[in-house]
C-alpha cells in the first residue's frame, strides 16, 4: 500500500482512481465561502465607520478603533483567500509539492476566518454600547451647579421687587366680608426648601431598595419596563469523544484521529413583551485532527470537521426576571438546524441542514450581590424532513457577574450530546445509517451585552 502526493491512498485494483482536480476544487470553494463573506462583511463595516467619521460622529474614540479594526480584519482574511487561490493555481500548474504544502498551512483557515468574522460583527455593534456624546450644556458640571442654585435662590427676591407698589385707591378701600384668597408671606429660605421637595412616591417612581436588587432586569415596581435587548458572545474550548461510522468500520474520534475543538455561541433575545421574547441562535464548533485519517478509510477527511447550528426559539419567562427575584425560571421552543462540514473527498456525514425541533428549560439563581448562576439544558427531536436527522442534547452551566445594567461576564462548563443519521428519503424513519455519534465537553467564557 502506498499514497499519492497528496496524501490520499492509492487504489486497489479495480477501484476508482480519486480526482485531485475535483478535491482540490472543493477544497478551494470551502475556504473561499468562509473567507468571501467575512472579506465582504469587514469592507462593509470599514464604509460605515468612515462614513460615521465624516458626518461627525459623537463617539469619535470608538468609530476610530472600530475603522481600524475593520480594515485590519479585511486584510487578514483577503491575504487568506488570495493564499488559498494561488495555491489552487500551484496545483493547476503541476507543481503538487508546493500546493500540497500552501494547503497543510492553510488548514485552521476555516476556523480562523470565523473568528475574524465574529470579531467584524462584535465590532460592528459595539459602538451602540457606548451613549454617544451630547452638547457640554448637558453634563451636571460642578460650576454650572452652583450658578443654577444661586439663580434659583435669587428668584423669589427677585420676583417680590417686582411688585408693584398698591395704588391710594386701592389702600383706602376697606374689604367687604372674607377675602377670596389670602396672601402667604413666604421667605426665600422656605421657597428653596418647597421647591426641593420630592414627588410624592408611588409604585411606579419608587427607587430600588437599597437591599437586594439586581442589575439587568426590569425593577419589580415598574411593570411597563420590559427586558432589554442582550446579545451573549462565548468562547468553548471542547475536547471531543465519540465515533465515525466508515465503510471499513467506526474510527474513535479521540483514540484514531486524536482531535481538539473550540466553538462560538452567539445567543440574541429580543423581548416581545415583559414576560415574552424571541431568542436566535449561531453556534460554531471546529474540530481539528492531529492523526491521520487515511491510514484506517479511503476517505479523506482532511484533518477538520466543521459542526453548524442556528435557529430561533420563543421564551416564556414564568418566574422571576425582575430585579427582587431570587429565582429565575423559562421554558422555551422552537426549531434548530444542524449542519456538519468535513474538508476531504468524501463525507463523514451527509452536508445538509437537519431541521428539527428544539425545547429546553433555563433556571437562575440569585443571592446579595452581582453575581449569580445560570442553568440552561436544551433537546432536539431526531424528525427526518430533509433526510437526515440530529438528537442533540445540550447542557450549561454558568456563573455570571453583572457590573452594569449593560454589561455582564459569565464563565462555566457546557457538554453537547450528539448523534446524527442520514436516510434514503425524507419523511422516513427506516433505512437509517447512524454516521455520527460524539460528545463535546469543555469550558466556557462569555460577555452578555444589553443595549
């Protein structure tokens, strides 16, 4: 047995000689559809922040980091795709050699052509988490304070030199019964201590207690207030086991191929009322193989597997959320599609969307103080309407610190359980090949952002 240059198994007799060309070319189109987009993305986002920078942006510091940025990430993603098109030109030209090694240099591209996109995008909104900067007039200046109490206090003065003098008429005439109003001789002291005053409170102007209270959440004496919008970003480093089924039997993803993973989860919700919101979901995962798979398949796989997952789900908070509860508690349901991606000739699994159901439970906890923990398992149903199917099990558990009602940072442990099986047909339950069964496990690190 020997390999061809590109590391691919030579045939047997009677066996079909691998097309370089077509490997090759599909390699090409894979790393330009993670590259292209994120090239696309970043010169959009550099067109934007310059153009916020001509009009006179308010927030000139970040619009300036953010343009720079921008135009960094579009460089570094556009050298990437002009690396991976000269190497298909390499290959095209007869030189294997030097293809063969622009391609092994050009694996974690993926992977890391998705982090640059993710970045393009949290720099795209993160100028909206800073208030943009108004006129002087509207900061309490410690100068600009005093003159308003001074003029405040000079005022009544001012108004009783006003009054005119009564007439002689008007001095001799004596009053007839009750007068209609009495005038009160107020002095200037007790005019600022009645203008000082405060409202009279309600339920509605009552400012939070000076006990518990958390940030982030609408204030249990306000009932018009409503979730704000929170976008959460998180960062998993996974460490994968399980199984891929192959036409010579299963190959253990840790033990024969040896691989490592990492991943991104961004998570949006956006309240439709105080109890109620929508909540959308991206989750990226890549796993990347230190051994080599074409010693036990006639496959290849290329040293990376790229799992996809994206939906929408609807929130029901039934308990808590508000800034006195101790205890938060949601269901929620939807749909989430799941997608697996392997850079080689073959696939380890069928590339198509698995669209299926999604349901799952979130609980809080929370004591005096920021900081609390977060519970939240998620479940998929194995439904075939595309011809494939994804049971997916996903659990976390978080502990969060809130320093602003803008700004909080999480860190914990989240576990993926995951089985996928490809059928002949839609709508099927029989003729199922199980072609993927692993577990992903790992920490976690996240920001959540309220605008």
């Amino acid at each position: 047995m020997y390999f061809l240059a590109d590391g691919l198994r030579c045939p047997s007799k009677g066996e079909e000689v691998p097309d370089l060309r077509r490997v090759y070319r599909r390699w090409l189109i894979r790393k330009l559809s993670i590259l292209t987009p994120a090239v696309g993305v970043a010169v959009a986002l550099s067109w934007r922040q310059a153009g916020r920078l001509q009009a006179g942006s308010t927030t000139l510091w970040i619009d300036l980091a953010c343009l720079g940025a921008s135009l960094l990430l579009a460089g570094f993603c556009g050298g990437l795709s002009v690396r991976a098109l000269l190497c298909y030109r390499r290959f095209r030209s007869g030189d294997a050699g030097a293809a063969r090694q622009s391609r092994r240099e050009l694996e974690p591209a993926g992977p890391v052509a998705f982090v640059a996109f993710s970045l393009v995008v949290f720099v795209g909104v993160l100028p909206a988490c800073f208030p943009p900067l108004g006129p002087l007039a509207e900061f309490p200046l410690p100068i600009r304070t005093v003159l308003e109490e001074r003029r405040k206090s000079a005022a009544p003065a001012a108004a009783e030199e006003r009054v005119p003098p009564p007439s002689r008429a008007e001095a001799k005439r004596e009053p007839r019964g009750l007068p209609l109003s009495v005038p009160l001789a107020i002095e200037p002291g007790e005019a600022r201590i009645l203008e000082d005053q405060e409202e009279p409170r309600t339920p509605w102007t009552e400012e939070r207690s000076s006990g518990f209270a958390r940030l982030g959440v609408p204030d249990a004496n306000r009932p018009f207030e409503w979730m704000a919008p929170e976008l959460h970003v998180e960062v998993l480093l996974l460490q994968p086991t399980g199984t891929f089924a192959t036409q010579e039997g299963d190959v253990d993803i840790d033990r024969d191929l040896g691989m490592r993973g990492a991943g991104l989860r961004f998570t949006y919700d956006l309240a439709t009322d105080r109890d109620e919101g929508l909540r959308f979901h991206y989750q990226f995962f890549g796993l990347s193989a230190s051994k080599d798979y074409v010693e036990i398949s006639e496959a290849s796989i290329d040293d990376l597997l790229v799992w996809q997952r994206f939906g929408a789900t609807y929130l029901w908070r039934l308990l808590g959320y508000t800034s006195d509860a101790e205890l938060d508690f949601s269901v929620f349901a939807g749909a989430m599609g799941d997608n697996l991606l392997s850079d080689g000739e073959n696939d380890v699994a069928a590339e198509l969307v698995r669209v299926s159901p999604y349901f799952g439970i979130e609980a809080g906890f929370w004591q005096r103080g920021p900081v609390g923990a977060v519970f939240r398992l998620g479940q998929t149903l194995p439904v075939n309407l595309t011809g494939g199917t994804a049971l997916v099990t996903d659990l976390t558990a978080l502990l969060r610190v809130d320093f602003t009602d803008g700004l909080s940072l999480h860190f914990g442990y989240a576990a993926y359980w995951a089985h996928f099986r490809d059928h002949a047909e839609r709508f099927t339950d029989t003729d199922g090949h199980e072609k993927v069964a692993m577990m992903l496990h790992g920490p976690v690190v996240g920001i959540d952002l309220r605008f």
